[in-house]
C-alpha cells in the first residue's frame, strides 16, 4: 500500500493516563471516549496518585504490569506518577510518540491554582515538553461513583477538535467540567487559570503510641471575580478550558528585576 | 518598648527547606549563610525528595520530628514533600507566614524545564503561592560533599538584596550556580527558563524473580542557544536567576484557540 495512503487510513494512537489509578470510573469513562477516535493504549498508576503534581519516580524501581481492564485495549499498571506513565509510554512501551494523550477523567476539579498540584494535569503538561498534543479532563466531583456523562460529550467534542486542528506547540489543555447533567452545561469556555489559593489546615491527630501525625486538609478560596478565568465559568454552569504552558518565567518581573545591582 | 520600634529590630524569621533531606551538606550551607540574616527555623524532609515537583502528601499521614542538627536552630524533619514542609511550616508550625522561604541548596541544577520536577523549586513556587519571598538555590553538582562555596557567596548577595527591596507578587526566584571555585564565577545574570527538555530513557533490569524493574534515566538535550536563558548563563560561568511564575496559562494560544467553535 503506498506509504501516504497508509498513513491516511490509520487510526490516530492515543495514549490514556490518569491520577486516580487504572481501576477508577473516570478512566474507563474516558477509555470509552478515546475508543471512537483511534487505537488507545492505557497506562496508569497502580493506586492513588493525586496532589503528586509533576513529580517522578528516581528514588526506586518503577515496576509495569499488563492487566486486563478494558476490551480490546492494551493496557499497563504502573508503580509509578502520572508523569512516569506518560515517560514509560512513549519511551518503553510504544517507543514513540502517540498522537494525543489524554489524561483523566478525574474525580474532583483542576482549575486555578490546583494545576501544580494535579498528577492528572502534569501527565498532559509532561506531554506538552514532548509536544504531543495533551489533554487533562476533571469532573467536579470526588464521588468514586461520579456521573461522567456530561464529562465524556465535552470530552468527545474537544478530542475531535485537537486531531483535526492539533495544538500551539508545547501547549496542553486543562478542562475542567462542572457537576451538572448534560443537558444542564451552559456550553464550553476558553479561560484563563483562576488566581486563588488553598487556605491550608492540618489536622492534627495521635497515634496508638501517642505520637503526632498530620493529615492536609484546607478550604480553596476563591476571591477572584475575574470573568475571565476557569472558576468563573465553572461556577456558572460553563466547562473551562485552560490552554496551559509550562514557562514559568515571570516576564514582567524580569524586566524589572535586571535593574538590580548584584 | 514600643512596639513599632521592636518591630524595626526584629529578626526576619526566615524558613528553609530543601529536597535533598535535612541531613544534606546544600541544606548545612543554606543554614548558615541564613543565620547570618535573621532567625532561622529549618523544615526539611527526612529522605531525597529529588523529583518529587509539587507533589504533596494526602494519601497517608505526615510527620514532623524535632531534630537537634544545626546550632541554635530548631529544626523539624518531615515525613512529606518540600511543599509539605512549607504548608506545615506556614500553617502548623509558625502559625504566620515568614519573611522569607529559601529551598536549597540543591545537590544538582535545576534550570530550564527542571523547574517542574524540582522539589526544591516547587518549595519556593509554594512560597510564592503564599506570597512570601521565596527563593530556590541549586549548584550544578550532584556530589554529596560538593564545595557550596561559590554558592553561599551568590545567596548571600540574593537574600540580603531581597530582604531589602521584597520580590514582585507571586513571584519566586530559581537561582542555579556553576561548579567554580568563587574566584571563577563570572557574575549573576537575570535569565529566563531555558526550552530544553529530557530525552528520556529507562534503563530494564530483572530482579531475583525475573520480574522486570525500570530506573528512569536519560540525557538533558541543551538545544536552544537563546543567550538570554538560564542554561547560557550556566554554560558560561554565570549564576542565573530566573524571577517563577505558576500562572500556567499560554495567552498567545488562548487568543489562537478561543476562535475554535467548540
């Protein structure tokens, strides 16, 4: 056959991850989306991996298990990050680069600030440095038994665009989509990251010696009013979508900061 | 006294942390150039943190143990990420935020793209997310009896200059030093973060069962010659900094994309 043609008729090769672990309702409900656009390949962490942000895994050995999860879908449990999902995916398993990563659906939202945070969005920023086009999804809710279903038609509608039109290079996505039925979303807004903050706590406990132990816990605070940003459409019933970079220089700041002697 | 005038001869209360652990020789040699500029608490975790990006820990308890490792300092080591340490540092142990953060020194550089796996760097982004002056020191050594020498010299000039004028909002600083001896370091230059990224590779061994293991290796590709970047300024006897931002969001595409019908 020739070569062009072949390339033409192939399915695009999308590679799913996520941070709640392979074994959770928002990765089989994204599974099931990815499977209309092309041939899906699945590596995801073996156990719970959120708030792990962008970290990897250098201190010990990182372990990769083929398990039977989804039909008629490769699919590998990784000791390991969302990042080194992403890292053993293209450098191990399918030595190149997929077509699209996506990452997700997660239980619980990934605006504003939460992004340094999200193992589920630092898989698609981790496939922006390899500038493959990258998508992060995140449902606002928490509940194990989430309905995905006004996720997955956001979901389908953004994938269809990505593989037709690609992504600005080195630039991922960040969609967040409100708690709401499907027939109850306003639509799907283009948005800037929130300024806003977790206000921490720690709860403090003892164990059964009498020794101190801490679990993190806090409210986010949103004082932003900003209509612009990914709280706002949230809270207003819109799904955001935050095109998300990883230059974390602060330009400004730069400019300003060359007129100190040191 | 006065309480005005108690505050002018205040101590600034200046927290570190680093990723290395508390016992490392980089953290030693933050402590005592931070001690000479106010009172110094260390937080630090009880294990390398190298890697670990802005993961924090909400899956098991955390833990915070007095040590007795640097003279007249009090001094926690931490069972959780740098980020952990800044959270509780801020919210359980001080109570208030300090005048200062300072992450390091790290055992190893963390310019370009390796902003976003540093724990080191991510202590200080926490920082700056608190709004607190916060800067991150690494020397491009990964020794674990490097000379901090020249590194002391370049925080010294840092801190005592950000004490004095404070940082713009939300802003942090990632300052790399080269491994020279002091009297070879060209100067400081003010960079932005270099586009460069890792080639990864895994290296797949077998343990005594015969079940595969892999350790996450590979090459930092330096393939941009922007003479403005952090990994120029490195490459040529330079310290840099770099004033860090964690507003993720890519405008110039924002721009682009919000002309997609979605």
């Amino acid at each position: 056959m020739n070569q062009a043609l072949n390339k033409t008729i192939q399915k695009p090769l999308i590679l799913v991850t996520n941070d709640d672990g392979v074994t959770s309702k928002g990765i089989l409900s994204l599974v099931n989306v990815a499977k209309e656009f092309g041939t899906v390949i699945v590596i995801a962490p073996d156990k719970p991996q959120s708030g792990m942000g962008h970290a990897i895994t250098i201190s010990h050995p990182l372990r990769l298990s083929p398990v039977d999860l989804f039909e008629s879908v490769e699919t590998y449990s990784c000791s390991g990050t969302p990042v080194d999902c992403v890292k053993l995916g293209v450098y191990e398993v399918l030595h190149q680069k997929p077509d699209l990563i996506l990452s997700g659906i997660n239980h619980g939202e990934n605006t504003s600030t939460n992004v340094l945070y999200s193992g589920t969005m630092s898989a698609a920023v981790e496939g922006a440095m390899e500038n493959i086009p990258s998508i992060g999804f995140s449902l606002k809710d928490f509940n194990p038994e989430a309905d995905f279903s006004a996720s997955q038609i956001v979901a389908r509608k953004i994938i269809k665009k990505v593989l037709a039109e690609g992504l600005p290079d080195h630039t991922c996505l960040n969609v967040n989509i409100p708690k709401v039925r499907p027939e109850e979303l306003k639509g799907i807004k283009w948005c800037k990251q929130a300024e806003a903050f977790w206000d921490d706590r720690f709860d403090k406990r003892f164990d059964q010696f009498g020794r101190p132990y801490y679990w993190l816990t806090g409210d986010f605070e949103c004082t932003t009013d900003d209509i612009e940003s990914d709280l706002y459409a949230m809270k207003n019933g819109f799904a955001s979508i935050v095109p998300t970079q990883f230059d974390l220089t602060n330009y400004k700041a730069l400019a300003l900061l060359k007129k100190w002697k040191l």
